[in-house]
C-alpha cells in the first residue's frame, strides 16, 4: 500500500503527471510523425502547470477545507473552550534525522509549525500532558524527533506520552483514543489536514477540540498580478489539497468514516 502511495505522489499528481505529458509531447514532436498528439500533450501539460500553480485554483480546494474550523486562539472564550482539557495532541508529519543539524532543521515544515502550536497551547495550559503522534521507524522516529524538539524549546520531557506505533492518520486515532480515554483533549495538526481527522475521530465517537495550524492560504487579499503569476508556492498548495481530498476519498472506501 505504501509503495502504490509514494508512486502516485511521485508520478500521478498534477505536477509530475503535467511534466511527464510534456516530455512525452516533446519527444513525439521531435521522433515521430504523430505531430497532433505531441501538440495536445504539450497543450495539456501547459495548461495544466499553469493551471495548478496560479492561485485561484488550489485556494478553491484549498478553502473550504482550511476554514472548516477556526483556530484555537487566545481571547475572552479561550478558558471557557479549554476547561477541562487534559492532553494537546499533535500528530507527526515527517522528518530527517540528522544529528548534525539542531532539531529545528530535522523537520518538514508542517511537523515543525504543529510542534510550535502544540507548545503555544501547552505554555497557555500548564497543567495538560503533550501526546505526540506518528510512525516510529528509522534511526529516530518522528514522535521521538518531536519530543526532542518540544524539549529543547522547553517542555519537560515527563509531559510527553508517545504513540510509536501508527503508520497513516487513521491508525493515528486509533492509538490516540487508546492514550486520552474519555478525557478532552486538543487536536493540532495542519489546517488542510484537520477537517479528514476530525471526521476519522468522530467516527471513533470521541469530540477533539480543533487548533487548526500552518494555514496555507494565508492572504485575506491577493492583488491582480499576483493571482494569476504562476508560484511554487501555488504548486504546493494545490499538492496539498489534492492529496487530503483524495486521502478522504480512500478513508471513506475503507470504511474508517
């Protein structure tokens, strides 16, 4: 299952699968005699780059799934929404083990903004205990990268519960239900991420309560010239939308919502 994954990330999502009909165009273009299909597959993957890397297309995906719930800030209803809050859960999303490098260079950016949320909440809720979610294989797993990081920015090191054992976001619920309990607890991970998490939780009859983070659309306003400048930035986000859409797709099909 996990080498079909990685082979449609690497060769069948928009940007790859866009490259490759170019490629395959040109070639034809150049080596054959079927000139109309080089056109239209040269055709195709250029308007599908700029399709997918100008703005409007990834926010329309991107929107509805970043503003399913807002944000868990500070302010007059905080300690009303956070009372009885035991645990601030962040789930794990990636990283390199180097110990070469401080632990803030060894993870991917989304890991890193969920670990810095989590210990927003935590320095705002000094009495909860930090659950850190992920895969555990390789020379440092991921749960252990974060808690290293989460103690070398000051969280002590006895609040920290880790769950070793799961392997997708799905496995992730399953392990966590078996760490909180009844109690209520805190769901941090990424704002694309969350609306297809809280689902799987509520599927486990359990009520997180959402701090959505790392929003990738992050402009209220986008002038002109900016909204239809092709980005990698762009890229990114219609990637990153493309891919919670689809995992909530294969979720359903699986029976886990």
């Amino acid at each position: 299952m996990e080498i079909i994954k990685t082979l449609a990330l690497e060769y069948l999502f928009p940007f790859p699968l866009c490259v490759e009909m170019l490629l395959l165009g040109i070639g034809i273009l150049w080596f054959s005699k079927w000139q109309r299909l080089g056109k239209c597959l040269v055709s195709a993957g250029t308007f599908g780059l700029i399709l997918i890397s100008t703005y409007p297309f990834p926010a329309a995906l991107l929107g509805p799934l970043e503003s399913s719930y807002s944000p868990l800030l500070t302010g007059p209803d905080f300690e009303r929404k956070t009372n009885g809050v035991e645990y601030v859960v962040i789930l794990a999303a990636g990283g390199v083990y180097n110990p070469s490098l401080p632990p803030t260079s060894q993870h991917y950016d989304s890991q890193l903004i969920r670990a810095v949320e989590g210990l927003r909440l935590y320095r705002k809720l000094p009495a909860v205990k930090m659950v850190v979610s992920g895969g555990g294989q390789g020379p440092m797993s991921e749960v252990e990268m974060t808690a290293n990081l989460l103690v070398a920015l000051g969280v002590d090191r006895e609040d920290i519960l880790l769950d070793w054992a799961s392997g997708n976001t799905a496995e992730q619920v399953e392990h966590i239900q078996g760490i909180v309990k009844d109690e209520k607890f805190i769901l941090v991970t990424s704002a694309a991420h969350i609306p297809r998490t809280m689902d799987l939780f509520e599927h486990q009859r359990l009520s997180p309560l959402p701090a959505p983070t790392q929003h990738l659309l992050q402009h209220t306003e986008i002038p002109l010239s900016r909204m239809f400048s092709p980005t990698a930035e762009n890229l990114r986000r219609s990637r990153t939308a493309l891919y919670e859409i689809l995992a909530h797709l294969k979720d359903r099909l699986a029976g886990n919502l």
